[in-house]
C-alpha cells in the first residue's frame, strides 16, 4: 500500500435550497470544479500522479456525483 497524502483541499460555494443560486447547478460540475481547484492550489503536483480522490458531502440530496473523471481531464489511469 502506497503513502497517502492530502495535498489540497477545496469546497463548493454554498446556497439556499431550493431556491437558492445554485439550484441549477448539477452536483458532478460542482464536484469537478471543487477537484480542479485542489489540484490547482497543490503546487508541483503532477497530475499523472492522482491515484485516488476523496469527496464529502455535507447534505447528499438528489443527483449525486458520479465521478467527474472525465471533467477533471485526468489521465486515463486515475481513479
């Protein structure tokens, strides 16, 4: 088993449901976004290097994230 590290961390805005401004938003493009922006902030992280990637959920309602690989452009291998 490999050394697991956390190299960045990174949350959503948050709005009032229903109504609220991100009630349009779609969970998985919230997720992707919230994963670009970790991997953004850790300097000198190689993105080949991802291996996995842990997401949270304060309130799990409706449509959940899938993973949002293919919107992170990660490379094939990653999780």
């Amino acid at each position: 088993m490999k050394e697991a590290v956390i190299v960045a961390g990174a949350r959503t805005a948050v709005g009032r449901a229903p109504n609220g401004s991100l009630r349009g938003s779609r969970p998985d493009d919230m997720a992707a976004a919230v994963i670009r922006e970790a991997i953004r902030r850790a300097d000198g992280l190689d993105d080949s290097e991802i291996e996995d990637v842990i997401i949270g959920c304060a309130v799990p309602e409706g449509t959940r994230p899938r993973f949002t690989k293919g919107s992170t452009n990660w490379p094939s291998g990653a999780a």
